[in-house]
C-alpha cells in the first residue's frame, strides 16, 4: 500500500512509525498542503491517512467554519485522486451533518474519536468501510498516545432524496419493452405466463426452525428456515460488490445480525485481502485473533451466529482447501450461511467460495464514481453458478442499477428497512435460489423446475441479447418459432455458448434431452 499521511504536528512521527507496515510515500502537516503537493506526484497515493483538524484555517482561525473548510480541502483531494482510498479522522463531537456531507464524496472511512493508539492506525488503514456505515455510528477508538485537536462543527448537508420504488411492484407492472429492462421473467417459475406479466412467486416459507424468536423482533420475524434448508442442507448466499466499495462485509454482519433472532446462522469472512467481517460484526480484537479460521476451526459464537472471522493484522497465506473445510464446517447445524467474499472477483478466494453459493448478491452503492468503475470491469466477472442480482445497500435508484448491470436489483435503505427486508427474506426462501447450471431460455412461455438448473429465461431475442452482452450463461435453450433466431445463435457460439432449438410442444422430453 502506498501511503500518505496529513496528521498534523504528529504527521512526521506517524509517518515514521507506519513505515514498518507501509510504503509512505510522503506526509504534510496540513491537508491544504496535500491537497498542492500532491498533484505534482504522477503516481498517486493508494491511500490518505487524514486527521480531519490539519488544517490551516482550523489551527489560526477559530471563528472559520471548521467544517466547511474541510469538506471543500477533501472534495479537491477526491477529483485529484479519485482512485484513492481517504481515511478521516474526526473529533468525537464532529456531527451528523459533516459526516453525511464526507459520505456524499465518496469517503467513507471516517472515525471518530479524540484519543488513539499508533499501533491502532494500522488496523484503521486495514480496514475497508463502506457506505452502510453511513446509517450506522461511526467507530470510536478510545485509547492514549496521540490527541486529535478537538473542533465545533456544523455542516448542514442536502436532505436525503426519498426513493419509494418497489422492485417487486415495478416488475409487475411493466410490459418493460425495452431490451435494457428485460429482467420480468429472470425467476420464471412452472406454470407462470411471461406474457401477462405477473409478479414473481416469491414467498416466505412456513418457519421450520425449533428457535424462538424474540418478541421484539421486528426484522428476524421476517426471516424463517425452510423445509429446503432443514432437509437438504444450508441455504448458502453470498455477498460481494464488483471490485469498488459497495457495502458486502457490513450488509454480512448486519443481516448475520438480524437471522440469528430468528434461526441459526453462521458467517464466514471469505476476503482475505481485507478481513474485515469480524470487526464490522462488533467482534473484540482478542477474539478475531484467537478465532482466525486460518489457525482454527472454532468460530465466535454469539447467541444463534457463529462467525469464522480473519484478522486484519494478520498477512498469513491460506489456501483453496482450508476455506473448503471452513465452509463445511459452516454449514454444520445451521439453516443459512453467509459468505463475505469482499471487492476483488478475480481473487482466488472469490472465485472459490463462489462455487458454493444458492445466490449471489453484489452489494453496490450510488456513487457515480465507484459505480462507473464497477461497469467498466463488469463484463470481466467470474461466471457466477447460481442465480445472482445486485443489493443496492443505502440510498439511490434501483432501476439505474438495472440499467448498468443488466441483472434485476433489489433495494435497502439502512438496517431497519423492513419492506427491504421482508423482499430478501422473499429471494431468500424462493426454490429458484440455488447453485447449478445457468441456462439461457429464450422464447418459451412455461419451463419445468429441474434440479441444479438455474433459468434465465426471456420472451424475446432483442431482450437476450442485450442480456448476453454482460453475462455469459453455460448453455442455452431457443423455442424453434423465435423471430431472428440466427442472430442470437450467432451470438451464442461466438461466445461458446453451446446452443440447442427446442420446439414449444413437448418441452419437458426435449429438454431432458438437453440436460
């Protein structure tokens, strides 16, 4: 990690001591300083380190809003260097509304605190926060060695936009004519016409589990064991956003959080290159260390939750087999599994992990900045084989999501959504979330429920082709009456997709054939 490090009178001394971990490649006293410098550099930092106080006005002027001149030192630093990670420090009496006003930048490692440990900086430095923290309290380190200049602040942000969309609804009633909204027939069920538009048959499965939930449990209601998952084994869902920030390890922790009232449930930290599950999960340090699923098969339990977590200041290698086992061991007992696989999809533990997922949920945010990024590698995924959708975690437009990312794109403001809530525990519980095959069908009006075959099934060519331009399925199945059927079948096997044209009477035999 390249680092570069605006700490105030202390930047020399910080920067000093984080050699052992990092390649600092400089450090200013103030940010009005880095924000000048830093733009004569050709390779930028990967990382600030910033103690929100250094600054100039803030150290000769005390009657400058404090606030104000630090949101416009960090918005430069964000269009210098929109690649970069910002870290924050901020007194502990730093507001809401200078919080909000960081996060609507694009910055959301913010801490606040008024006292912390040098040693504590690395764990900061290691760790990845996202967007879900913005409904959430920021962490608070409380500790002795260096003092973070205390400051007033108020910043009065633009009130958030309200958006009242509903997936589900939205679906239900759109013909969705264009070839970018063609997503009303990606959980086609037995008997269901995609001609007349109805809903998806989602569900909540009558509660199989022997655990009470709590009575003051609002959010765990929605969520029940189904006979699928008490019979067969685990309902395992994982969450990952596409190689940008979106929100995966703390929607994990939080929706670990939530499941545990009302079944059991176990996580695993599937990210090796960030680790960073068990402390967004309010695990002490001690037991992330002590329970490292690297060096033991012991997860922290807490109540109906069993977490396998990393440590963050722990580099050990590991490899494909030990998170194989750790899986396994995950799946012991419980009715879900959550898998946090982190931001970088080629990593190997993504990839691998992958394979075990029933569904596959990429966490992302509004950000015009990160999404843009996030589009342009999104082609370049791994084949995920299970049914995936996006999981817009905070505030922004679903249907843009769609849009972007072609795949359909469920909706949750913050960890007290319960219509957000009860549409998950809807996918959650559905048959057609499962691992197997993904089957392009196009053109059919009914398709049967096959085991280990998961559809993605469209009425027209233009909508699959679009489709197809981000994703790749293994196989895929054409009604033999399709208009320009040549055109699709050209798409296909240029993209070595093998191909087979089925007639619309006698599906179910032709498609035993198939398969």
């Amino acid at each position: 990690m390249r680092l570069f490090v605006v700490f105030g009178d202390h930047s020399e001394r910080v920067a000093q001591y984080l050699t052992q971990e990092f390649d600092v490649i400089g450090h200013e006293r103030t940010l009005e300083s880095a924000c000048s410098v830093i733009k004569n550099y050709n390779d930028k930092p990967d990382t600030f380190l910033i103690l929100g106080s250094a600054l100039v006005t803030g150290f000769t002027d005390g009657s400058i809003n404090y606030g104000t001149v630090l949101l416009s030192n960090l918005r430069d630093l964000r269009m210098t260097c929109p690649d970069s990670s910002i870290k924050v420090l901020l007194p502990e009496k730093a507001g809401a509304e200078l919080i909000d006003s960081i996060v609507n930048l694009g910055i959301y490692d913010i801490y606040k605190l008024n006292q912390i440990k040098l040693e504590e900086l690395i764990v900061i430095l290691k760790t990845k926060k996202t967007i879900a923290d913005y409904s959430a309290s920021v962490n608070t380190m409380k500790n002795q060695d260096i003092s973070v200049k205390d400051k007033n602040v108020d910043i009065i942000s633009e009130a958030e936009e309200e958006d009242n969309s509903s997936f589900l609804d939205r679906i239900k009633s759109s013909r969705l004519t264009e070839s970018t909204r063609a997503f009303k027939n990606l959980f086609h069920q037995k008997n269901r016409d995609i001609e007349h538009g109805e809903d998806f048959n989602y569900e909540i499965m009558p509660c199989q589990s022997d655990q009470t939930p709590a009575q003051d449990n609002t959010l765990g209601k929605l969520f029940t064991a189904t006979d699928h998952i008490q019979t067969d084994r685990p309902r395992i869902v994982a969450f990952g956003s596409p190689w940008v920030t979106g929100g995966a390890a703390d929607f994990s922790a939080i929706l670990g959080n939530i499941l545990k009232k009302s079944m059991r449930v176990s996580a695993v930290d599937c990210d090796i290159s960030s680790r960073g599950l068990g402390i967004r999960s309010g695990l002490h340090l001690t037991d992330i260390t002590n329970n490292d699923w690297r060096r033991t098969e012991v997860p922290v339990v807490l109540s109906n939750l069993s977490i396998f977590p990393l440590d963050p200041s722990d580099n050990r290698n590991t490899d494909a087999d030990r998170l194989t086992k750790i899986i396994n061991e995950a799946c012991k007992g419980v009715s879900i599994v959550i898998l946090n696989l982190g931001i970088e999809p080629k990593g190997w533990w993504f990839e691998h992990a992958l394979k075990y997922a029933d569904g596959m949920f990429w966490v992302v945010s509004d950000d015009p900045l990160l999404m843009e990024q996030a589009r342009l590698q999104w082609k370049s995924r791994p084949a995920v084989p299970c049914r995936e959708l996006l999981l817009l975690y905070g505030t922004g437009d679903i249907k843009k999501m769609e849009d972007v990312f072609t795949i359909p794109c469920i909706h949750i403001k913050n960890n007290t959504d319960k219509k957000g809530f009860q549409k998950l525990s809807s996918i959650l519980n559905s048959p057609t979330l499962k691992n197997g095959k993904r089957v392009l069908a196009v053109g059919f009006r009914n398709l049967p429920e096959i085991p280990n075959i998961v559809w993605d099934s469209f009425y027209t060519v233009e909508e699959a082709r679009h489709w197809i331009d981000f994703n790749k399925p293994d196989l895929a199945v054409l009604s033999d009456d399709l208009k320009k059927i040549d055109l699709i079948e050209y798409d296909l096997k240029k993209i070595s997709v093998p191909v087979r044209k089925i007639p619309q009477s006698n599906i179910l035999s032709e498609l035993s054939v198939a398969f």
